[in-house]
C-alpha cells in the first residue's frame, strides 16, 4: 500500500505552528503527512531543510557544527569468474570462501597504522578493507557467469594533506586491488570493470558528508543521549511530528537496524497517545 519515490530530492520539511505537515521536492511537488520521519544525517536534515522558525537558531546551529570527519573510499569490481583464495584451510573450498566477507587487516598495528595516516591527511599504505561477492548467493545481480565483488575501504581522509581526490582515487584504488591481490592471487585476470567513490565523491553522490558513513563520529560524547542534540534525544524533535532515525541517532550507525526499530515505537507509541506527543 506504500509509494517508494526515487531520484526526487527533498527541499525543505513543511511546517506550520510548531508541526510538521510534510515535505516540498526540488521538483516542487508536495508530499503532505501529519508524520514526516528522517534517516538522512541530522546535519543535512536541520540545517538544509529545516529553518529557524522549526526548531529554533540554536539547535540548527549546534547540530551545523557537529564533527563529520570521514574516511570512507568504496570500490566495486565486476569480475568474469571468481577469483581464488590464496592459503584457505584444509576445511574450506573456495566456493565456501567466496560466500564469506573478506576483512583485511591482521594486526592492531595494521589498523594503527592506516588510522595515524588518515590522521595525517594521507591514504593509507596498507588499507583496512572489507569486502564480500554478494553476486554469489544472489546471481541477479549480474550475467550468468559474472560477479560484483563490493569493497569497503579505510582510511581515505576527505581532506588529504597533498593533492586531491580527483587524481589520487585511481592511485588509491590500485593500491587496493593489489592489497587484495595478495590473498587472491589471480583477481588481476579477473576484473573486467572498476568503480571507486573516493570520499568526495561519496558526498557529492550519496550524500554521505565528509564521507562519514555513520552520520557522526561514534565517540562517547556523541553517544546516547546527546545523539545527535540533547533536544532530539529520543527520536523527536522540537518539531511535533517531524522524527529521526538513522545512523545519527542512537545507537549510532552501521547496519543494525536498531535506530528504526525505536522510532517506530516511538511513532506507534505517539500515535496510540501513549506519551505526550499524541498525533490527531
């Protein structure tokens, strides 16, 4: 019974007399709901499309200078075969291993390392990746025979201390394929296509800002209850009507499905007048 609306940009959240009553589209078509709920990143969402007049100067100006320093670079391979594990245990065929996620970084010193370089403003030499061939237990997703391996990779600062992203994202993805390529000896031969989405890139894209992937830095002060404002704590906002979920609320971001899990007991619980935000 539900519409799903793609490529329609939302330009700001309706609302009048402290509720909210829906949102207007950049192609000026307008969605009217006495309930209007937002997973997008609290910063895009109270300082793009909200004004003062929604939620008061301050509060847009706090969420404005919440810290959104990414590191996110994602790569996708299309492949004509599967490429083979180098090293996998007597008890594991390659088919099996091509169904498991790939993580590389073997040591504390590994991820130290590739951190106090994105620190820096530089690329890591030996990347975190983590990766997976969903194409294996879902073949739609590509032709018979072929497959798309997806890849998360750490770090890539947003701001690099030299350069920029537009020249250094095929250097950088290289560096990752060859990475990769030490436990799969032969993935060379099999990469027909690359995609790279350097971290600007996310952001102009995706919309993901600064390339952070979970909305806001998950560190204890953005944690619990402040996430993301102490006046948007509990999934409301100042606005009646107008809740958030997301990776910018708590328990912050990845994929657990957590944070719409509370909303929508938090709307539910509105709509029963189970609290003081009963919704007519």
């Amino acid at each position: 019974g539900s519409t799903l609306k793609t490529n329609v940009s939302v330009k700001r959240v309706l609302h009048a007399e402290g509720n909210a009553y829906g949102v207007e589209c950049e192609d000026g078509s307008i969605y009217k709901s006495k309930i209007v709920i937002s997973a997008i990143n609290p910063k895009t969402l109270f300082c793009d499309l909200l004004d003062d007049h929604a939620v008061g100067a301050e509060m847009r100006e706090d969420i404005g200078l919440l810290p959104m320093r990414g590191s996110a670079f994602k790569m996708a391979l299309a492949l004509d075969r599967l490429p083979n594990y180098a090293n996998l245990p007597d008890d594991l065929t390659q088919s099996q291993a091509s169904t498991c996620q790939v993580r590389i970084a073997d040591s504390l010193d590994y991820i130290e390392k590739a951190t106090v370089e994105a620190m820096a403003g530089r690329p890591a030499t030996n990347p975190i990746i983590w990766g997976l061939i969903p194409s294996v237990v879902s073949p739609q997703l590509t032709p018979k025979g072929r497959h798309i391996m997806s890849l998360n990779i750490w770090h890539a600062p947003y701001k690099l201390e030299k350069g920029h992203w537009s020249t250094e994202k095929d250097r950088f993805a290289k560096r990752c394929i060859d990475t990769l390529a030490r436990f799969m000896p032969d993935l060379t031969e099999c990469i027909t296509d690359v995609r790279s989405f350097s971290p600007v890139d996310c952001e102009a894209e995706l919309g993901i800002i600064g390339s952070n992937i979970t909305h806001g830095e998950m560190l204890p002060h953005t944690l619990f209850g402040p996430r993301p404002h102490l006046l948007a704590n509990d999934y409301r906002t100042p606005l009646k009507g107008l809740y958030i979920t997301g990776g910018g609320v708590w328990p912050g971001g990845f994929v657990t499905g957590v944070p719409g899990r509370n909303t929508s007991q938090t709307v539910l619980g509105d709509l029963k007048g189970n609290g003081d935000r009963v919704i007519q």
